[in-house]
C-alpha cells in the first residue's frame, strides 16, 4: 500500500504541507497568531500554555515537544518566534528544528530591536517558506513511512465490540508493512498493564511499561485520591461501563495483539519503526500533541457511543492541532445519524454486516487516503482553535 506525501529533506513524508510559526512560550502566542495571520492559507500558529514558571523538568518536556512539532513532517518550514527572556529559549527550538534539514527562521523581539521589526521579519519569511512549499508536489510513498497515532473517547461497551478492535487490526496490518504505530493513556492502562507487558518485544520494553503505569497510579495516589472514584467518567457509565479495569481492555484493544517495540515519555519521538506506547494523561488535546511532536502524520479519535458523538468538533474541544489530521472513527448504531461529522462507521460488526478485520482495511485505507490530500472530516466542519496544552508532571512555580 502507498500514500502520495510531500517529500522532506530528512527523508520523512508529510501528509500536509504547512508552515509553522511556533512561540517558545505562552508570552509569545499573540506574536505567533500576528505572524500566521498576516499571511494566512497554509501559515498556521501553534499557540500553547508553555511557560516560564515551569519546573525545568517539564521546560525540558516543553522544548521538546516544541522541537517535535516543527520537525513534525507535516511542517515543510517552522518560524520560531520569542521574546528574547524565554524560560524555554527560542534559540535552542529552532536549532533542534533545524537538525530535520527543513527551513527555520528564529525571530525574537529583542534580536529585530522591537515587537514591529519582528512581526516584519516573520510575516516576510512565512512568506518566502510558503512560496516555497508551494512548489512541492506529493509523491508515491510506501505506508512503512506513515506514523499513525490513536486515542479512543466516549468509551463504551460499542467501543470494545467496534472501533477500538478495528483499529488494533489496522494497527497490526500498519507495522507488519513496516510503519509505526504510537498510542497512550496511561491512566486507563491501569488494570490492563500486565497484559501490555506480555506483549512487550524484550523484557526492558516490558519493564517499562510496567514502570511507566505505576509511576502514573503512583502519582495519583500521591494527591490522596483513589483514581477508581474518578473512573470511568460520568459519559462512560452512562454509555454502560462499569470498572476501570473493563474501561481499561476496551482502550488497550486499539493497539492490537502485537508485540509493543518501545515506550516513549510523552512527546518523545520513536527511535524506529513499529508499535509504541507513550505515556500520557487520558487528555484528548495532550494525547494529540503528544502524537504529533512525535512524529504522528495522522491520528484517529475513536468513539463509543452517547453522548460525545454529538459534537461537532473532538471531545475536550480539540481544535487547536492544525497540522496533523484525524479520523473520527465510532462504533454505535444508535448515533448513526451523526456520521456526516465522522469519516468511519464501524457499527457494522456490531450489526454483523461486516467483521472486525473488514473495517480495519477500511481504516487503513482511510488514514492512506488522507494522508494522500483527502481531506478529514474535522478538517472540513470545525474552524475553532484553542491553546495547545501541554502535558506537565510537576506544579507551577
């Protein structure tokens, strides 16, 4: 199987072709949305909650996650704009960007002298980068060069009958090619974990993952807090759950049956091709932003039932990830008429028109499709942007 992807100078494949302007910190968010704004069409801004008053360890996630998102191969040039006292530097952004061979322009208020010569200066190279990633055309790629992230929302007893098994099956099908495959919620892996660790490939991968789920219970236990009271979530017992552990199988079962190559801390890009897993919060915008620093050309969202099939736009209102789009995947017959707003039904195993490895090949042809220029639904209906929100582990100073 092949997708047609732009090609980029570091052997990588985009499945869109944007320029990026990236602020180093939530001070610089109005600077970046000016720059993007300017110019418009395939300039987009990637506004976030970084800041100065993090620890260093989670500075240190943030610069990183930053790196990841302009190396993204979705990206074909990254302005990376500051002010100049960044507690994340700005500087060292665009250089860890630069090291994908890819165009990167650093602006910073006090390198231009003033907030004007440095809208100037970034409005001109978002230009200069967009003439140029006009004149890519989309190549034939073999699917070894896709990396497909995958989260599941509105869990129901429909997302363990339906969407999340198909999506396991096209996961499979997508490593056996050769590709990489990323999926995350560490939160509702507990329960679960000791069968991810069969399947890890060597027993340090098996270690991990295991070390990676109790250090997140670990943390919760920490705030006093039992996460067994706090899941499933209210939508989740509406829709039929019952156990976190019961919640917990249906969400693993998207990564299918096979061997899990690595773990990743959140946003870390994989060092190969294969099945990750990356630890995360069960935070639908997290997860994504995750995915996408990590490499992610396509995602899928996939849905049980209830309630949250009805918007409109993701659940938890993410609208804030341009660069890299998302199949919305659901599994209830019950909500079939909401499917203009999804691009997969996969209540037909339920309905027993179709089995799981059917809407799997559906799948995996979908996320070839749009990744070969096919627009996603989301794509089309939703218009709504917000912050980026990144994944911290320690409080704000």
């Amino acid at each position: 199987m092949e997708f047609m992807g732009f090609p980029r100078p570091d052997g990588s494949a985009g499945a869109r072709n944007y320029v990026a302007v990236i602020p180093a910190v939530q001070c610089d968010n109005e600077l970046a949305d000016r720059i993007a704004s300017e110019v418009g069409g395939g300039v987009v801004a990637l506004p976030h909650n970084g800041a100065c008053v993090n620890i260093q360890p989670d500075k240190d996630m943030i610069e990183r996650t930053l790196i990841g998102l302009g190396r993204n191969p979705n990206v074909s040039g990254a302005i990376v704009v500051g002010v100049g006292c960044d507690g994340i530097p700005a500087d060292r952004v665009a250089e860890g960007i630069a090291s994908s061979k890819k165009p990167v322009e650093l602006v910073t208020i006090d390198r231009e002298g003033s907030y004007d010569n440095a809208l100037a200066k970034g409005v001109n190279a978002a230009k200069r980068m967009l003439s140029d990633a006009a004149r890519l055309k989309r190549e034939g790629f073999d699917i070894s060069y896709l990396t497909v992230g995958s989260k599941c929302t509105g869990s129901t007893p429909a997302s363990i009958m339906a969407c999340n098994p198909a999506v396991g099956w096209a996961a499979e099908k997508l490593v056996e090619s050769g590709g990489t495959f990323l999926f995350s919620e560490t939160a509702e892996a507990i329960g679960a974990e000791h069968l991810l660790a069969r399947r890890g490939r060597t027993p340090e991968v098996s270690r991990r993952i295991l070390e990676v789920v109790n250090r997140m219970e670990d943390r919760i236990k920490a705030t006093g807090i039992d996460i067994r009271g706090s899941q499933p979530v209210p939508a989740n017992i509406i829709g039929g759950m019952t156990t976190l552990e019961e919640k917990s199988l249906g969400a693993i079962a998207k990564s299918g049956h096979g061997k899990i190559d690595g773990v990743l801390e959140w946003s870390e890009r994989p060092s190969g091709h294969g099945l990750y897993f990356m630890d995360g919060s069960a935070n639908t915008p997290q997860i994504f932003l995750g995915f996408a620093a990590g490499g992610a050309q396509v995602m899928t969202l996939n849905y049980g039932a209830g309630l949250p099939t009805k918007l409109h736009n993701y659940t938890v209102a993410v609208g804030g990830l341009p660069i890299v789009p998302c199949l919305k995947i659901f599994s209830s017959p019950q909500d079939v008429e909401q499917m203009e707003y999804f691009d997969v039904y996969a209540g037909t195993i339920i309905e027993g028109k179709e089995t799981v490895a059917d809407v799997g090949q559906r799948i995996l042809a979908e996320l070839a499709a749009v990744a070969s220029g096919k627009p996603a639904r989301q794509e089309m209906s939703s218009r709504y942007r917000e912050l980026l929100v990144m994944y911290y582990t320690g409080p704000l100073l």
